[in-house]
C-alpha cells in the first residue's frame, strides 16, 4: 500500500488484541526506527524502553489511570529524555562522528565546543524542552513506521509521569518518562477501527504561497 493509504488505516487503537504478540522481526524495526529518528544536532538525548513484562505494566496501569492499551497492548514503548545534557553527551557525539566518519578532530573541535556553549547556556527546563520536543518528533516517526508495518499503535501523553518514573526507577537511569506508545494489533471488536478519519479539507489546513 501506499503511505497516504497506511495514514488512513492507521488510528489511536483503543482495543488491543492480548493475544497477538509483535515479532521480534517487527520490534527490531520499531528499534532501528527510533535510533534513526532525526533529532537537532544529531545528539539524541532521548530513549525509549520497551516492556513487556505483565506484571510491570500491570504495576503501571494506574498511574496511566487504567488505560486498557497499557496492559492489552503486544508492548508498552515509553519514550524518555535525559535529565539534563552534560558536556559528555557532547563529546560521545562527536566521538562517534570522528570514528564513523574518520573525521579530524581539528575540523570538529569547533562545532564540538560550540554545542557544548549552547548546551551550557541553557537552563535545566529549557534543556529539558529541547529534549522534550525530540521526543515528539520520535513519537510521529514510530507511528509513521508502525503504519507502514500494520502495526497498531496509540499515543499517549495522559499518565502521571512522576509515577511511572519512580515504578521504572527511571531516575537510576538519569531518565525522565514522556510519552507512551502501546503497539500490538487491534481487537477485531474495537469499533474505533471502522470509523472515518475527521480531518480538515487540504484547503483548510494548507497554505501554498
């Protein structure tokens, strides 16, 4: 199928089929998806767990105040951002740009200290809204990905992040929970599947100059 036909299939699934398990050939694409997703500079202070134990995710239900997809769904994807951005992420950054690349350190020592300059010039929110924002951007890129796969999928922003930072013992990993991405397959009585999409005319959403 085409994209625009994989956009249409695609909805926020709100019944998940417990039975029917992702393939370790499709959560392996989900991964690569995410590494790949493009993030400002290239830094990528964001990660993403991926659970699929039942009684962590049953521990998590409530604090996604009890959500069937948390449970339902194949695996639970919880994006996350770093707590703050230290002048070594910088350096693993251009490490691996020097390694891959073989470029020169004289050719990146200035672009590696001015990243570091404006990284240290912002405060620890704006840190973590700039972090937050590749977040985003990594949320559409899955759903995108998991369109393409006819993998079912619903975002998520209601949970109590502080919750489910403390259940994931995130704070030992210096992570913060974002956003939360259920993916499975739909149950075949979710009557959110058949529904039509609601969206503006093009004429209304886009503007050529």
């Amino acid at each position: 199928m085409s994209i625009i036909e994989s956009l249409q299939w695609r909805y926020a699934t709100k019944k998940f089929d417990p039975k029917k398990i992702l393939a370790q050939e499709k959560l392996d694409i989900l991964k690569q998806a995410f590494n790949l997703t493009a993030t400002s500079f290239g830094l990528q202070t964001i990660s993403m767990l991926i659970i699929k134990n039942d009684t962590l995710r049953n521990e998590l239900l409530g604090a996604a105040y009890n959500q069937s997809q948390i449970v339902d769904a194949s695996h639970l994807l919880v994006l996350c951002v770093k707590n703050t951005i230290k002048e070594d992420d910088v350096d693993d950054l251009f490490d691996n740009v020097s390694h891959l690349r073989q470029t020169p350190e004289t050719i990146l020592e200035p672009f590696r200290n001015n990243l570091k300059s404006i990284m240290q010039n912002k405060s620890l929110e704006e840190q973590q809204e700039w972090s937050i924002n590749q977040a985003y951007i990594a949320l559409g890129n899955l759903m995108t990905v998991c369109a393409v796969e006819r993998i079912d999928s619903c975002p998520m922003e209601g949970f109590d992040r502080a919750q489910f930072d403390a259940i994931l013992k995130l704070n030992e990993r210096h992570l913060k929970s974002i956003l939360l991405l259920p993916v499975g397959y739909r149950a075949e009585d979710d009557m959110f599947s058949s529904f039509k999409k609601v969206r503006k005319e093009l004429k209304h959403s886009i503007v050529e100059m």
